[in-house]
C-alpha cells in the first residue's frame, strides 16, 4: 500500500488516507508525506457526507472487505470516481488452503469455488473498475477459473527501485554472515504455522548438522504460542518486532520460510532478495513471485529435503552467492518500479478517458450493483418484521 501511496505522490496527486481502524503505536506518520488522514466509520451515513464533499477522481480500496462496506457509498456519491479493489492477495485462496491444511485434505479449485469468502471476494472485483492483483498464479486464476475480463485486472507486483551493482557492494559477504532468520507479522496465520513448522519439523534435524547456528525468530505481534517456542539452548531465539528489518535480514546468512499455505508474494522472500539473502522456502512461497526465473536458493515441499538443502545453502559458497545473483535478476527483471508503476497510471488513464464505455462492457458488474439485486429480499425481511 505505501509503495502505491508513493506512486501518487511521485504524480503529484493529493491524497486522503481514510480509515476505520485504530491506529497503532507501529504505523506509519502518513501527515509526515503530506497525506491527510481521515477516521471514518463502519455502517455510519457520516461517510455519505464526506465521500460527498471530497469527490475524488478515483478510490482505491485496500482489500475487498473493504469494498463491500463503502463501495455502494463511493458509487452513489461519487458516480464518475474510478474505482480500484487492491487485493493485496487473493483472500479466498489463501483461507481456502488454510481450511484445506487443516480439514487435511488437498487443496483444490472445487474446495476454492466452496467457500463463501470466494464468491465474495469474485463479486467485489466485478463490482470494481480495475482491480490490481499481485500474482502471476492469481491473475491467471482469475480469468481461467473466474473468466474475469482482462480489462478489469491489472498485474501490479512489490515496486522497487533496480538492485544496481553499487547496492550490491554493501551486503556482507558470506563470510561476514550468520545464522538463520525468519521474519513475518504474527497476525498472519500463514506465518504462525510457518515458525510452528520450522520449529516441530525443521529446526532440530539442522541444528544437528550445525551445531553453532541459531535460527532467529523476528516479527510484529509475537503471541504467546510464539514467544514459548523460545529455547536459547537449541539455537531457536524470538527476538521479535525488528526495528530495522532490511538490517536483521541483512546480517542473516539464510531466510527459511516453510510457508504450508497462503497467497500472493511474500514479503519476507522479497525482502530476502533486496538484502542479498538466499532462501529456502516451498511451492505456495515461490507462487506467482519468480515467472520460472532460477529461485533466490531451494524451494522444496518435503520436510527432510527441506532440512538438507537449508544445511547445504548455508554451507557452499558458491551455491550462496549463485543464489544471491537469481535474486538480484528476480528483483529487476519483475519488480521493477519504473515500469509497473508507468502500467499502472497508464491503464488508470485509459478507464478514465473511457469510463462509461468501460463500465457498459462491465456487464456483469453493472448487474452486481443494481439495487434491485438484494432489494426483494430485504423488503421482505422488512414486512416480515413490521408484522412482528
């Protein structure tokens, strides 16, 4: 969301940063960038007022829930404002495969189209102008499983500026280098269940072969099913919220990241790659971040092959440094600012210049929107309860 924010500062667009949620004492002064912060309210025509008065030329909504509780708003005061769902991530794909681990049961597209999360999710980005998708996996999910147009969603991955050779010149060697990390909010389920396995799976077979290394445990949140995984004798330390995440990732020899589900990139994998950091993570982990580039180190699925490739990434030099260099070419052939941005406002500007057109192809979104859709059905729940 801050790089996106960036891009439109970069443009010289005025933002309103407008939020229901109670800020932390970790977020971010946004006041400080020049952005005004704006407390709305859930289920309230307060936002009617506002949204009204502002009229902005286009709304980004940051995540579908979102969407669901003012989308109706912004298209009722503000007609002509473009309107854009960032889904960070496919949510329903990510909580389908949560239930699937947990059920014991393989993931699939039937357990996918199951789940009401998916039908919400889907119907929100119908309802929108343009929605942004983070992954190559999800945006071909979407229009091959979805048969969502191509005209609604746009590839828009992390933005970040080319890892250049005088960058490069600043990391540790491998000789300068030690241990390994793991670092990812704990309000995220897949990165419990990620530190859970590395713990219970991973961990006591590699301390085996390296006797001196630790694993080092950073992150938001840390609850207590977390924190008592804390045991200094085998080599497995919580250390918790990271002041400087680009300096603990920096420092680190190798990021494990056994990511059993989840959904769009990973953060921690990026951040690997911008610190030179080789990793060893799964299948769901690498999804949709590499388009079959050779990965910043191992991706494997099975818990054994999991622990000798993560000894042997640690141990070989050669292989380290390989992976470092995939890393670097991931980071800049995919993510590269400049031009994902430049597509970004590009298509913005196409839907702008087209609006109405856009929204008459849009048949199936026009449709999600009109008010007699849901208004039988609650006018009915009325009378049946003025009756009562």
């Amino acid at each position: 969301m801050l790089q996106l924010i960036n891009q439109f500062l970069e443009r010289d667009y005025k933002i309103t940063f407008a939020s229901y949620a109670i800020k932390s004492e970790k977020a971010i002064d946004l006041n400080m960038l020049g952005i005004s912060e704006v407390s709305i309210e859930l289920n309230n025509t307060s936002f009617d007022v506002f949204i009204k008065n502002l009229q902005p030329e286009m709304v980004l909504f940051d995540r579908f829930m979102v969407e669901e509780q003012f989308g109706w708003r912004v298209a009722e005061n503000c007609p002509k404002a473009i309107r854009i769902l960032d889904t960070e991530d496919l949510h329903c794909l990510r909580k389908t495969r949560e239930i699937c681990l947990k059920s014991k049961v393989d993931f699939s597209i039937d357990e996918l189209l199951k789940q009401d999360i998916t039908k919400r999710e889907i119907v929100a980005i119908l309802r929108c102008d343009l929605s942004l998708i983070i992954s190559t996996f999800e945006i071909e999910l979407l229009k091959n499983t979805f048969k969502i147009k191509d005209s609604l969603l746009l590839y828009v991955p992390f933005l970040f500026d080319e890892i250049d050779e005088t960058h490069q010149h600043k990391w540790k060697n491998f000789e300068e280098r030690d241990h390994f990390i793991f670092i990812g909010n704990f309000y995220h389920k897949p990165n419990v269940d990620a530190v859970l396995t590395l713990k219970n799976k991973v961990w006591k077979e590699v301390r085996k072969q390296l006797p001196k290394a630790e694993m080092h445990i950073y992150g938001a949140y840390v609850n207590q099913q977390i924190q008592q995984l804390h045991n200094k004798n085998e080599g497995f330390i919580i250390k918790g919220f990271a002041e400087d995440a680009h300096k603990v990732v920096g420092n680190a020899k190798v990021v494990l990241a056994p990511i059993n589900f989840g959904a769009g990139i990973k953060g921690k994998l990026t951040e690997a790659m911008l610190c030179g950091t080789p990793s060893v993570t799964t299948s769901i982990g690498v999804e949709g971040m590499s388009n079959n580039l050779p990965w910043n180190g191992f991706v494997v699925d099975n818990y054994s092959e999991f622990v000798s490739k993560s000894v042997q990434l640690y141990s070989d030099k050669n292989i380290w440094e390989q992976s470092q260099k995939n890393g670097v070419e991931i980071i800049n052939s995919i993510y590269s600012k400049e031009k994902n941005g430049d597509l970004f406002f590009n298509k913005i500007e196409e839907i702008q210049y087209h609006l109405e057109n856009h929204r008459t192809n849009n048949f199936m979104g026009s449709l999600l929107r009109h008010q007699t859709l849901q208004a039988t059905k609650y006018m009915s729940k009325w009378i049946e309860a003025k009756n009562k």
